[in-house]
C-alpha cells in the first residue's frame, strides 16, 4: 500500500511538470510571437514612410478632396468668434483657406487657429493689418496628420459684418511639391511629420537603402504656417551614418559654421544639401530639430539625382546593371529598428527559458521519492 501510494505520488509529481513545463512553453512562445509582432508593426509603420508608392487614397477618395468648405458667416458683437469643425485633412496634401469680408465698406483683424486630430492648437494667421472688403486673403496648410481638424476664426475688432470662407483641396497637390517642381517626381523618399517642441531639441533616426556612387538630395521645408507676429525660427542640425557605420556629419561651411545655426526657410520653401554615396547599403539619417513653435509640419525628401561615377572597379568587373524603374527595395530596414539592448533581453530570456525546461526535464526524468 506504501509502495503504491509513492508511485502515485511520483505520477501525480510527472504531471505537475509536465503541466509546468507546457505552461512555460507556451508562455514563452506567446511571449516570442507577441515580440516579433511588434517588431513588425514598427517596421510596417517605418515602410510606410519611407516607400513614396506606399499611399493609397482609394478608400478615401470622397474625403479630404476637392471643396470642403464653401459659406457666408456672420461676425457680429455677439458671435466674433465661428468655429468650423469636421474638415477632414489627408497627410501629405496641402489645403488652402481663402477668406474676405463681403460686407461693404468693413475692416476688421482677424486670426485663425487649427485644431488637428490630436488635439494640439495651431495658430496659422494673424492679419498684420486692418483686412478690408472684398480683399481675398489665403493661407495654404500642409497636413502632418490624417483626420478631422477643425479652424476657428476670431474677429478682434471692426462693425459686425460676413465673410466669405472657402476650404479646398482641388489640385491634389502634394507639400513642397511647388518648391521641387520637376525633382519632385524623382522622390525616392517622401514625409511629412509633425514635431511637438520639447526641451533640447527632438531627435529622429530613419534608415533608407541608397545605392552606390549616385547623388542624393535631401530637401527639409516646413509646410505649416506660423502666424504673424510669433516666434517661428525652426533649426536643424544633420549626420548620416553609412553602412559601414562611418558617420558624415553635413555642415554649413566647416569649421567656421554648422548646419545648425542655419535655420528652415519661410513655410512651403526648403533648404537643401548633396549627399553622394560611396556604396550601397542602409543609411542612417539622424537629425535634430529645435523649434519656437510649440508644434509644426515639416517635409523631408529624398531626391535621387542619378550616377556621378561609372562603378569601374577592377576589382568589381561587373558592377552590376543601373536600376531604372527608380524602385527601392526595403528589405533590410528591420534590422535597424530593433535595438541592440532588445537583442540582449530577447537572448538572456530564451537562454533561461532553455534553463528552465531542462531543469523540469531533468527532475522528470529523477524525480525524488
């Protein structure tokens, strides 16, 4: 009976395990699956910044399109401010506001601020004088964000009167797409992006597979407006690190000035530099911008400018075909947007996972009376 109820014991004790030992499996392959999905989802999110084929606006044909808003409001002592909402923005586009006041013989200053789907404020107008009747005044607006923003216009002064507010975007034309004209199309990188001001600066880091011993330009502008009478001084300081991890910092005019101390342009222009490239490979692109608005749109575009040496390397006879269909391939991105120290805790936990089962095993195998 003794003997019996050991072996009992011992079967009951070989379960436990083996129920331990399932359960931490399956926790670890959950844990590995849940891991790498993230992983894949940052890199989906980074590819679909860094392939200028990528957008498609086929489900959102109808919105973000064409007129928007078309309509007379009334500014009176009792209503100088009207809020329009629901204005249904797509990333990348630029959007024109057009307004005048068509009450006879009024003048008034008027601001505009926007709210964007985040609920961040942006102030975008300012008259710097009296605007008068009939006197059509424009802002044009480049989209950071896809969603419903809404603009508020206040009257600060003046009779009470109407004005004319219009909202397009009836050209489908791309920020900074004025500015590059033709070099436009030859884009082989294109984003818009918002930067929320934080002390010190705020730092980004992209990778772009570029090919060997061509000429790339890289074209920064902002596309947001800042009103009139705001501070609005956005500076950029700029590295590019090569395959090899050889880093390239870009400056103004070495040693006497850096690219820092130059700052972006007037909204919907850019500034620009060449970078040609020695191999083919994952570039880093790390910058830093430093702004006084709180929050602003800026545009970054990668132009490929074509070859500037034929790859004659003796050493090479055959440097391969040149690329014509102006295609990039991302395939190697992802191992850039895992960082070394995730590398390190992904090894140490199935290195302990491992532990673990042969310990179960093993104690499985001998299990003590």
């Amino acid at each position: 009976m003794g003997k019996l109820n050991k072996n009992m014991k011992k079967e009951i004790r070989i379960k436990k395990n083996k129920i331990t030992l399932t359960i931490v499996v399956i926790f670890g392959l959950l844990s590995i699956f849940i891991y790498n999905e993230k992983i894949i989802l940052n890199y989906n999110a980074v590819y679909n910044q860094v392939n200028p084929n990528f957008l498609n606006l086929s489900d959102e044909s109808l919105h973000g399109m064409g007129l928007l808003h078309d309509d007379i409001h009334i500014f009176s002592s009792e209503n100088s401010t009207i809020k329009i909402p629901n204005l249904y923005f797509l990333n990348s586009y630029n959007y024109l506001i057009l307004f005048s006041i068509v009450t006879d013989g009024s003048r008034c200053n008027l601001n505009i601020s926007l709210i964007d789907p985040t609920d961040d404020i942006e102030y975008i107008f300012n008259s710097s004088r009296l605007i008068s009747f009939n006197e059509y005044k424009s802002v044009k607006y480049g989209a950071a964000l896809t969603g419903n923003f809404s603009l508020i216009f206040q009257k600060l002064d003046g009779p009470n009167l109407n004005m004319h507010i219009k909202i397009e975007q009836n050209s489908e034309e791309h920020c900074l797409e004025d500015s590059l004209g033709n070099l436009f199309n030859a884009r082989i990188y294109y984003d818009i992006f918002k930067v929320s001001k934080i002390d010190g600066g705020k730092n980004f880091s992209w990778v772009r597979l570029l090919d060997s011993d061509k000429e790339f330009r890289f074209y920064f502008g902002k596309v947001s407006p800042i009103a009139y009478g705001l501070a609005n001084n956005t500076q950029l300081s700029i590295k590019i690190i090569d395959p090899d991890g050889i880093e390239y910092q870009i400056w103004d005019n070495y040693p006497e000035g850096v690219w820092i101390n130059k700052s972006l342009p007037d909204v919907h222009n850019t500034i620009s530099f060449p970078f040609v490239t020695a191999k083919a490979g994952d570039y880093i692109i790390e910058f830093m911008i430093e702004q006084d608005p709180d929050h602003i749109n800026i545009g970054m575009i990668i132009v490929d400018m074509g070859y500037v040496s034929t790859q004659n390397d003796t050493d090479n006879p055959n440097p391969g075909e040149e690329n014509d269909d102006n295609t990039t391939i991302v395939d190697h991105i992802i191992q850039y947007m895992t960082p070394i120290e995730a590398y390190i805790m992904m090894t140490a936990f199935v290195s302990i996972l491992m532990l673990f089962v042969l310990t179960l095993t093993s104690r499985m195998k001998n299990p003590k009376n």
